[in-house]
C-alpha cells in the first residue's frame, strides 16, 4: 500500500452524502387556484433540491383523487357548497399528508411537497393541526397567484391536457374547467400575516416574491432559488472546450492551450452560433486557458465572462497523471475510485462529484435567473453535473454521462421538463468547407454538411422520486 492510501481514511477517500446537508424535513404545501403553476413549481424545486442532494418527493393529490375515484369528476365535485364532496377532498388532502409524513419519518425524506390547491384558511388550518403532531418537521406554504392574462391563459391549455379532461372535447373541456375554477375563487383565501404561517407567496411565476415567517437554512435556500425562478423562453448551450495539449496526451487536469485540433473547433463553434442568430447571448467559461481559447472567436459578437466555479474538478496530486499512471503507482486509489465515481474524491485537496455538485450551485441560479440565451464553455465533469441537473438524473448515474468534445448540447425548457438536441461536428469536413467559405454567411452554415443535429429529445420531469 502506498504511503498516500495509508494515510487517508474512508472519510477522505469518500465524500459522504451528508456532508452539505442540513439535517431538517420539511413539509411544502402547495396554496392557490387551478392552473396557477403550483404543479410547475413542485417540479422546479424537486430537481433543485434533488440535484443539491435532498431526497425529495412530490405527492399531488389530484392524481390520489384520480387512483381513489377515476377521471369522471365534473366541476360539480369541486363545488364548496356540496359539504359531502367537500368531505371526500378534504379526506383525500389529509390522506397525501399522512402518506408525506410517513414517509419522511420512516423512508429517509427530507422535503415533502404537498401539492394541491389548499386555497382555504380553514383546509390550511387541519392540515397545520396534524402538523403540529409532529415535533421534527417544519412545515412552509408556497401560494402561486397568477394575474397575468396571457400566462393564465397557456396555464389553462396546460391544465386541459391533464388525465381529468382527456375524454371530453376540448369544448366541453374548457367549459366544466371554467366551471371548477369559479367554485374555487368563490371559497379562494390569499395567505396572509393574520394566518401566522411560514409562507412564500409568487405572483405572475418570479415578477414579484413575497415572504413571511421564513426562518433556517433550507427555507431560506428555497427563498433564494424561487426568487430566480421564472417561465421566460430561452436556451442553455452547453459544450466542453476544444480538444487541449493535454487530452491529446491524455493527462488529468492542468491548464494547457488548445490543441491544433481544438483551435479550429473554436472557428467552428463560433460559425454554428453566429449562424443561429441569438440576438443576446452570454456566455460563461471557466478560468482556464482551454476554455478561455475556445470562446476567443465568439467575443467578436458576444460577451464573455470567467468563473473558477466552471472550472474543471481538482485532481489533487494525480493533476498532470493519465489513469493508466495512477492505476500503476497508486492502484488503491484507482480502484477506489473505480468502487464509487460519485463520492470519491482525489488526494491532496482533490474533490468529488459531490464536492462539484455543492460548487455549482451559484452557476445553476445564475441560469436559472437569465431571461436569454445563455452558453456554457467548461470541462466534462462539470458539464456532466450540470446537465445532471437539466435531465433529472439519478446521482448515482451523474459521473457516467456522455459529454462527448466537439458536441454542443442545446437545451430548451418547457413547462414540465426540456428538449435537448445535440449538434456533433465533424471537423475534417469542417476544414474542407472553410477553405471555400472563409466568411460564410449565415445560409452558408445552415446549408453545410460539417454538423449533424441528432433527434430531439424531450424530457418530461417527473413527481415522484
């Protein structure tokens, strides 16, 4: 055993899954009218929070109503002046919740979301009662309120698509759904400061963020990612540097210049992205050379910005070495690491996928928050954490995703997940082409053969964990 296997111990070696959690369960009810986004929002903060590292889950109670009774409630069953329909609901509410509750206290939750409408004070105040029951789960309400015409209007559509109007005309739909919504507004109370809740109340999804009672450290992580949080239409572009010096030698880590190769897929980069035409895009690369190099061409039209958090993860004392080094001289290591991707973190200060997970964070925010196009030119590690989080992966498949180089991935968000396609480009043909297009205009890219965009794949977020 070499003297550096000697000295560190399992904790060293791997990186625990608690180490940046904070050992809290709480309890998010949902609060608003029908087609406000409480449902998007669910989603939203499961895959933050998953990805962070939480175990998180989404219990929503239309489709408990739905697995109990079936899809043929007409807007009659939502009617607050038909007490025994208002007892099934209200029995089918504190029915999820007992099954929230359990599962934080016996299956290792650590954030329940309660989504359902809870639009009265006198539902809010029976759940909060058997809450109370409970001496180690915080509870928090998140309340959607939508005045925005248009936005309301694409929740609506949204909202007809669901299992409960699939077997009406669209008609007939929209009809008993209007129905159902005004017997909600009819009974609707707002959460207020008189109800003494923890709560956080957005209005038009992220325009306005209102907050009351928010105390401790993951309430007030969810305070800060809804307060980023927001519908707008844009695209993430991610795509490691062009080939460097040292991939061509295979080494980990360092900080050498683009390889021969690697310059001309920064001209090729640049030719496909002009020719997409983004009127605003920004773009984010790490501190390192490689990627500094890649996005030289396209500060002519675009701004660039550099952050050591997109650097590439630290190898410790193996940067400099190819595998093939390591698995010789430190083999304890090599097959540590070969025991556990995700947890194991490089000697001498070296990091994990988890230690890269807790770094990004602010990265994530900072593209969660941007209304426009944004690009991202960093190294494979983060680029697989990083769409670890757009595709709601499992962590345990986080350090085994394909980020090949030469590849950009074009992420496009939709209400309840994303598409992405990816665009390889084939340099060799590249060379040839720009031989014969030394300023090509934006047809000429469109109608080249040095790039293939591969089928686009959607992704549907899920509820359940």
């Amino acid at each position: 055993m070499s003297d550096q296997s000697r000295n560190r111990s399992k904790s060293r070696i791997f990186t625990s899954d608690s180490d940046y959690l904070v050992g809290e369960k709480i309890i998010i009810f949902m609060t608003g009218l029908p087609a406000r986004g409480k449902s998007y929002i669910a989603r939203f903060l499961k895959r933050y929070l998953s990805w962070s590292g939480y175990n998180v889950k989404v219990f929503n109670v239309g489709n408990h109503r739905r697995e109990k009774l079936g899809t043929q409630q007409t807007h009659k069953f939502f009617d607050h002046d038909d007490k025994q329909n208002k007892d099934i609901r209200d029995q089918l509410a504190m029915s999820v919740l007992e099954t929230v509750i359990y599962w934080l206290n016996h299956e290792g939750g650590h954030v329940g979301i309660h989504d359902a409408t809870n639009s009265t004070v006198e539902r809010r105040q029976k759940l909060l009662a058997r809450i109370q029951k409970e001496k180690s789960i915080q509870t928090l309400f998140i309340e959607s309120v939508c005045t925005d015409t248009a936005m309301l209007e694409a929740n609506i559509n949204l909202k007809l698509e669901s299992p409960d109007y699939r077997h009406l005309d669209p008609k007939q739909a929209r009809s008993d759904f209007e129905a159902r919504l005004r017997n909600y507004e009819k009974v609707y109370q707002p959460l207020d400061e008189s109800e003494h809740l923890p709560y956080i109340k957005l209005i038009n999804v992220g325009h306005q963020v209102m907050t009351n009672d928010i105390h401790g450290y993951l309430v007030s992580q969810i305070v800060f990612c809804l307060m980023n949080y927001h519908v707008y239409p844009r695209r993430i572009w991610l795509t490691r540097h062009g080939e460097s010096q040292d991939n061509v030698q295979e080494l980990l880590g360092g900080d050498s210049h683009l390889s021969p190769l690697g310059k001309i897929f920064s001209e090729a980069l640049s030719d496909y992205m002009f020719a997409q035409k983004i009127p605003e895009l920004k773009i984010y690369t790490s501190t390192l050379v490689r990627t500094i190099e890649t996005a030289k061409p396209l500060r002519t039209k675009y701004k660039t910005r550099q952050t050591r958090i997109l650097n590439e993860i630290y190898a410790g004392c193996f940067e400099g070495m190819t595998y093939e080094q390591i698995k010789k001289k430190m083999p304890e290591e090599f097959e540590a690491r070969q025991k556990d991707k995700l947890r194991y973190r490089y000697p001498n200060g070296g990091e994990s996928y988890l230690d890269l997970v807790e770094r990004l964070k602010p990265i994530i925010i900072e593209i969660e928050r941007q209304r426009s196009d944004v690009m991202i030119i960093s190294h494979q590690a983060v680029l697989r954490t990083l769409s670890a989080y757009f595709e709601q992966v499992d962590k345990e498949l986080l350090p085994f995703l394909s980020i090949p180089l030469h590849t950009i991935i074009c992420i496009t968000p939709t209400p309840f997940g994303k598409l992405e396609k990816r665009i390889a480009l084939n340099l060799e043909k590249y060379k040839l082409w720009k031989s014969s297009h030394p300023s090509p205009s934006v047809s000429d890219v469109l109608e080249a053969d040095w790039y293939v965009v591969k089928d686009v794949v959607e992704v549907a977020y899920t509820s359940s964990s």
